[in-house]
C-alpha cells in the first residue's frame, strides 16, 4: 500500500516586523512545544522505547509496526 503524507500549510504563524507578531510567533511556538510534551513524548515512549525495551526492535518489525497509514 503506497504511502501518501498529507501537509497542512502554510499557517501564518506572525510576523517579526511588529511586536504583535513576535508575541503570536511565541504563543504558537509555546502551543508545539506543549503538544510536543504531552502527545507526541506519549506516542514516542510508548511506541519507540517499548520496542527498544521489548528487545523486539528488529529491523522490518519495527519499520513495518511503525508505518503510518493515511
């Protein structure tokens, strides 16, 4: 099955020639960095190191149990 990866974009984050815009810059940076602690740390540890835990990391077992279909 063909992989397809769909990107989203652009999203206008701001802009950093009026301070209004460093400040918007900053909060959606903040909004990653959140989303990047809470969902993606979650997926990565329980996805990732389980299997490098699991000793079950073998090269096309865990490529093909990682595939991300669309």
């Amino acid at each position: 099955m063909p992989f397809f990866q769909i990107m989203l974009g652009p999203y206008p984050m701001g802009t950093t020639s009026v301070i209004s815009g460093i400040w918007r810059i900053l909060y959606y940076l903040n909004v990653l960095v959140e989303w990047g602690r809470n969902e993606y740390r979650r997926w990565f540890e329980e996805t990732v190191m389980g299997y490098l835990q699991d000793g079950v990391a073998d090269d096309s077992g865990l490529a093909n149990s990682m595939a991300i279909r669309v």
